[in-house]
C-alpha cells in the first residue's frame, strides 16, 4: 500500500483578520492568530502553534499594523523583525499589490497571489511554480456553520513546517487587499 502525502487543512474558525483559529481537519496541528492590542497608534496580532496546548504562550510570529491599517512590521520569534513591505515585497511595479513574494525561514523564495486559480482565493507557489499553500472561501450557497466560517487554509505537507509562516504572509496578503494598500 502507497502512503500519499495529506495536505494539512487547516480550517479558519472565524474567517475574519480580527482573529481566528486555524484547526487542521485531522487534528495534526492548531494555530491561533490572536488580537494582542488594538489603539491609535497600532494594532498588534500574534500568531501560536496551540498543538495539543504547546506553546500557547510564546508566540512564532508577531504582526504588528500601523495607523489607518498601513502595513508595518513582522517579528519572527523574539529577536528579528522586518518591515512588512520588505518581507512581502511586490513581484512587479507594473503587477498588482495582491501579487507579492517573500523569503521564508527555509531560505526559499514564495509567492501569494489572489484569484490565481478559479477555486483559490489566495494562492501561494515557490519559485518553480509549485503549490504550496492556498486559501479558499466558504462556497456560494454553502450553509452557514456554528463553529466554522467556512474558509480553509491549505498547507502541502511537505511544507508544513511553513505552516506558521504561510499563515502571517496570507495574513499580511488578506490585509493588504481588505484596506487597497
């Protein structure tokens, strides 16, 4: 019998870029992407693995927005931070703002893009044009859940320890197209 790879479906609880859960169909693996401060000045999320409750407290990636939701920087871990525009920078001058790519931890450049494919919302690709990741919404005329939006982040499971940082650029993406930035 051949073992094949499963992608980790990692189900958006809520849906919305105020926050949510990211719970894998198969139980493999919980991310939270939680609202740490909200004012004027900034507003501030972070992202934790909740596996089985591991590290909950500790966060793998913060993002933290600037006022009038300008983008503004990523932490990774505690020590090295970025500007945002400069992680997720635009492929093209000449392509749209919902075209970036980004250097992940691996060293290996990736790309977002929305509405690349008819049943993606977002799509995410390495340089060779593989699929890495991809965020679909509910489906029109689908009915409406209690405990889920509908909505799904899909991670290939070879890349699955990107799965963190899939999350925070697709956050960062989702937020960039929600404010024209």
């Amino acid at each position: 019998m051949t073992n094949y790879p499963m992608s980790y479906f990692l189900e958006d609880k809520s849906g919305s870029l105020s926050g949510s859960e990211f719970v894998d169909l198969n139980d493999r693996m919980r991310l939270s992407y939680r609202c740490t401060a909200r004012e004027e000045t900034h507003t501030a999320y972070m992202i934790y693995n909740t596996t089985n409750g591991y590290g909950a407290s500790r966060p793998l990636l913060a993002l933290e927005f600037g006022p009038h939701n300008k983008l503004g920087t990523i932490t990774f871990g505690v020590d090295s931070s970025m500007d945002m525009r400069k992680y997720l920078s635009k492929i093209s001058s000449l392509r749209s703002s919902k075209s970036r790519k980004f250097i992940a931890s691996d060293n290996q450049e990736y790309r977002w893009g929305w509405r690349v494919k008819d049943d993606q919302e977002w799509t995410c690709t390495n340089s060779h044009g593989c699929l890495i990741a991809y965020y679909n919404l509910k489906t029109p005329g689908e009915p409406e859940y209690v405990d889920s939006s509908g909505c799904m982040l899909t991670v290939e499971q070879q890349y699955g320890h990107l799965a963190p940082e899939m999350l925070a650029s697709l956050m960062i993406m989702r937020h960039i197209s929600a404010y024209d930035l």
